[in-house]
C-alpha cells in the first residue's frame, strides 16, 4: 500500500492511503476528541460508526471546498488533503454536538455508576461547559434491572453503539441492536425486552465498553456494608485469582502488580470477620475437574470435556449450543465450590448457621453475580454466595473507608480456606484452568510430581483468541486441547466440536477476551489493552513464586478430603462441588 502526505494544523505527515485523519492525527501526537470511536474492543474488533461527531475537523482536498468531517472514519487517499483540528469552525461545531448530546443527558453525574469514569463527563470538563444552551424534550426510559448483573438506563444511551458492537462481533451473542427512529433511537434488546429475558450472557463486555453509564453492574455493596455491621452476622470474604493484579493501578501501583498481602490487610481493615482466597477452590476444582477428565479419557465418553469455571461461557453453551451441554464439566465454578463448602465445612467447623454466615466473593465479573443468584446454587433459602462485589466496586469501598492499598502492609490469608498453589493464580487468565488440570492429571497419571520447567505448559498460553495443542501426558498418552477467550471464539471452537467431535479432548473457554484479567467488573482498560499483558505477567509471576505449583499439593486441600469429602469424586463431593446444565 502506498504512502499518501497529509498536513494537519501546519505539520506535514506520511501514511498509508486509506489511513484516517484520526489515524494521521495521532501520529503526530494531535489529539482530537471521540466517544463513539474505539480502536479495539476486543479481538482486534473497532468502533467508529462516526455517530457521535465529536471528532469533526474541518478538511480540504476531499471535496471541492473545505468541509467538516469525522476524522475516525474520513480516510486519506491523495496528497492534497490539508485539516485543521483546532479552526474556529471545527471547535464550534463539536461545542454544539456536545451540547445538544447533554440536553438529552440525565444530570445526576454526582451518583451515576460512571461518575469520574464518564468519557461525556470528561469532555464536558475539558470543554468547560458550565451551562447548556438547548433546552427542549428529553428521553426518559424506564431502569432494567432484571437481570441481577447488569443494569441498563437507556435514558444516559449516547447511540455510540460501542455496546452493540461488542456484543455482536466480538462476543457474538446478539443481545443488543439499535432501536428506534431519530430522537429515541438507542441501543436495547430486540423489542425492548428485560435483559434477563433475552440470550445475554451477562460477560459484562458492553459495560466495559460503554462509555457513560447506559450499562453499569448492579451494585451489592450497600448490603455487604450492612452485613458487616451486622452483630448478628459473620461475614467472610474472597478474592479471585485476577483481582490481585488489577486492583493496584487505582492505589498507584504499576499495572499488573500483584498485591496479594496488601489487598488481605485492605479487606480486613473494611471490617470482614475473615479473609479467604477463592484460589483454594480453584485448586478444589482442579481436584474434581482432573478426576473427571482422567475418568472420561479412560471411558472415551462425553469427549471433549469442557470447562465450567466460567458462568458467562456456561450461559452462552445453554442458549447457542444446548446439543453439546453433555460435555461441560460438571463441577462448579471455584466461586460456587467456595460459597458450599463455606456453608458446609467451614459453618460446621466454627459451629456457624449457614443463614448467619455471610459470603461475599469479590471477582473481576458481571457474571458472577449472575451465577450466585440461579436457583440451583440455593439450598433451602440460603444461598451459597450472598452477595458478589467487582474489582472497580472493591475500590470504590476502600475509598469510601479509607483505605488507600499502597499504605498498607502485607498480610496473609484466614485458613482453612485461604491455602492455595500457583495453579490456582493462573485461573485468571486464558489457558490457566487447563494448564492447572494439565499439571494434576499428569502427575497423577506419571505417579510422580512434575519438577522444573515441566510444570509449564507454554503451549496454552498467551493472549491469541483462539489456541490448540497436543500435550504429552505419558509417551503413549496425547491430550489434544484447545483454548478459546471471547465469546466469539468460543463459538468458532464450539463448531469444530460439532464438526469433528473427536478433535479435541479437553478444552477451556473463558467469556472474557484474555479471561478474567479483562472481565466486566475489572478497572477499565481506556483503550490501553497492553495492560492485559501486564495482568498476565503479574499472575505468571505469583504463580513462579509460589513454593507449591499444583493442586494436589495443597495441604488443607487434602486435609478437607480426609475430614470431609473423602476422595474427589466421591457421593457428598458430587452433591457438594458438582451441578448439571439445561437448555434456556
């Protein structure tokens, strides 16, 4: 392709044709405002339906006399195209776009979800807009809260369809479309339908994508401050493997950090009566889940198995592919195991009620909310998590109490429940779930611990969408595996199974494109997806760090097996730990 020149504010600059003026501007470190624009939402997916104009620039050299234009989606293709970003008539223009998009805004800024994180918000400021001048008719739409995760008010719906894309093209689940004509046209469900009552899978991946707040998560957090004030109560709490190394960079920390001992002490100093890790259930899962997949590969049925840590993943195999719910796991997710065993061991252990003891689960996911409220994880009216926070809402907390992590001194997880291995940190970030199972059922199957580098297995990780390899667990036994971050790339996977169902044997899909390091409730991203990276480093880190690297290594672990579950798999396992799928 061809180089074209452009000049832009004076300053000449060479790109390839078909560049955008945005794209030519930002080599030159010019910045030019957007809202509907987004580079990637996720598996090299953009945005830039140029609905929202806030990034017009006057031009010459398009048309025969200088124009106002896009600059996201106005390409460049000759050597006469000269813009100016910053003329009076550009300027003017996106002052009238902004004011007549806040006449039709709600102005409770002060207790939005967004407040401080709005991307409108944030331009009002940086235009120092104080008043608007529009005055007229303004949408109001009724609040959809249905479905327990995710909350939309379309009333603050700014049509930048950064949601719609996200959901269709990246996830590829169709929940969101454009609706309406002219003055009410926004994005919702077909119909206008509750959430709850259409195929999303409450990943959260639009809430991270709008930029206002159209689409938040439901906020708990005014019950677990209740809860902890509670005399009557005991509330426990635990954190997710992909928490640690994301909830630094809002206290300071570099990206990707993991501040495991300062995020306990933050936790304890909120008031919780004890701190656990939901990284212990992970490796009970790695228990039941390798079980299972050393009891299918022997038998040669319901192969592939699939895993089922993920409940926006399990959501999705329910709507879109219910001829295949054979094949997931049937082990619950590390946050459910927790919440039953929490009611169950541990109640009996501290002589607790179930009903009086309160479990809070902090994790980086819309979905998880969700999946703490279905029915089948309630038994006779309590359920096994109470109440789930996200990363972003944990922070929020903190600041209300307080508590700044980067003053903090490391402290160390409550037991029993707060032991864990390596294998369990890398839960949080695609191709950790199967790389801890792979690690347990090759020692199982070798009869001897993996030492060194065996212990990693490269071939599942790292960020690409979509990861197949073969694993050597003996020289006569080869595991054919796959990995698939995205919804999107689940699907591709999915269609391999339907196709050949004898491909693969194991495979691990997570919602989230990358996995929990980028899911819905995690901080946001602002357009820097190399903090995804950095997440992953982090949580590689810790697990190198950790002076056990494999499930089955860890001592309370075995310790609950003896004292309560006997051997994985066993009856009061399955009625513990296990769960069944069905067809929405």
């Amino acid at each position: 392709m061809s180089d074209v020149t452009v000049k832009i504010n004076g300053k000449q600059v060479s790109v390839p044709s078909g560049s955008t003026i945005l794209e030519a501007a930002q080599k030159l470190n010019i910045n030019i405002p957007t809202l509907c624009y987004c580079k990637d939402l996720g598996c090299g997916v953009s945005n830039k339906p140029a609905s929202c104009r806030i990034c017009l620039v006057e031009a010459a050299g398009i048309r025969p006399r200088p124009v106002l234009v896009p600059a996201c989606a106005t390409p460049i293709t000759n050597d006469r195209v000269e813009v100016w970003t910053n003329s009076q008539r550009a300027l003017n223009a996106r002052r009238t776009v902004l004011e007549l998009m806040l006449s039709d805004h709600p102005k409770n800024c002060l207790t939005c979800p967004k407040n401080q994180d709005c991307e409108l918000q944030k331009l009002a400021a940086e235009f120092g807009i104080s008043d608007i001048e529009f005055k007229g008719e303004v949408n109001h739409f009724p609040i959809d809260d249905s479905s327990e995760a995710i909350m939309r008010d379309l009333s603050k719906c700014i049509m930048c369809r950064r949601c719609e894309t996200v959901c269709n093209k990246v996830q590829t689940v169709g929940t969101l479309t454009g609706v309406g004509r002219g003055f009410s046209a926004k994005v919702g469900t077909a119909s206008m339908i509750p959430l709850a009552d259409t195929s999303c899978t409450f990943c959260g991946q639009c809430v991270n994508a709008c930029p206002v707040g159209a689409i938040t998560g439901i906020s708990y957090v005014k019950k677990v401050w209740n809860a902890i004030n509670d005399p009557t109560k005991t509330v426990i709490v635990s954190t997710a493997p992909a928490v640690r190394v994301a909830v630094g960079q809002e206290f300071g920390f570099e990206p990707g950090t993991p501040i495991t001992g300062k995020l306990v002490a933050g936790l304890r100093a909120l008031g919780f009566d004890k701190v656990f890790d939901t990284d212990f259930a992970a490796d009970l899962t790695i228990m039941e889940e390798g079980t299972e997949l050393l009891g299918r590969l022997k038998s040669g049925k319901n192969l592939p198995i699939l895993t089922s840590c993920c409940p926006g993943w399990i959501n999705f195999i329910e709507h879109n592919f219910p001829d295949l719910l054979h094949i997931p796991s049937s082990c619950k997710s590390p946050q459910q195991m927790f919440g039953a065993i929490a009611k169950s061991y541990y109640a009996e252990k501290m002589g607790i009620a179930p009903k009086d003891l309160i479990v809070v689960s902090v994790m980086p996911c819309q979905a998880k909310k969700y999946e703490a409220a279905r029915p089948e994880f309630s038994h006779d009216g309590v359920r096994d998590i109470d109440y789930v926070v996200t990363t972003r809402e944990l922070c929020k907390m903190f600041r209300e109490a307080g508590v700044n992590l980067a003053n903090m001194n490391d402290e160390e997880y409550d037991n029993p429940l707060g032991e864990s291995t390596g294998a369990a940190v890398i839960f949080g970030v695609t191709g950790g779930v199967l790389e801890a199972a792979l690690r347990t059922v090759k020692s199982i199957v070798t009869g001897k611990d993996l030492v060194a580098d065996a212990i990693n297995f490269r071939a599942v990780r790292g960020l690409d969408g979509v990861k197949e390899a073969t694993v050597e667990i003996t020289p006569d036994v080869k595991v054919n595996v796959a990995v698939a971050s995205g919804l999107g790339n689940a699907r591709k996977v999915l269609e391999m199974v339907r196709e050949d169902p004898n491909r693969f044997q194991a495979i691990e899909i997570m919602a989230c494109p990358g996995g929990c390091i980028n899911g819905g409730g995690q901080p946001y991203l602002h357009g820097h997806r190399d903090l995804l990276d950095k997440r992953m480093a982090g949580l590689y880190l810790e697990d190198a760090n950790k002076p056990r690297r494999m499930s089955h290594q860890n001592p309370d672990i075995k310790k609950l097996y003896d004292e309560y579950l006997g051997q994985p798999g066993s009856e009061k396992a399955h009625h513990l730990l296990h769960t069944h799928y069905h067809q929405k």
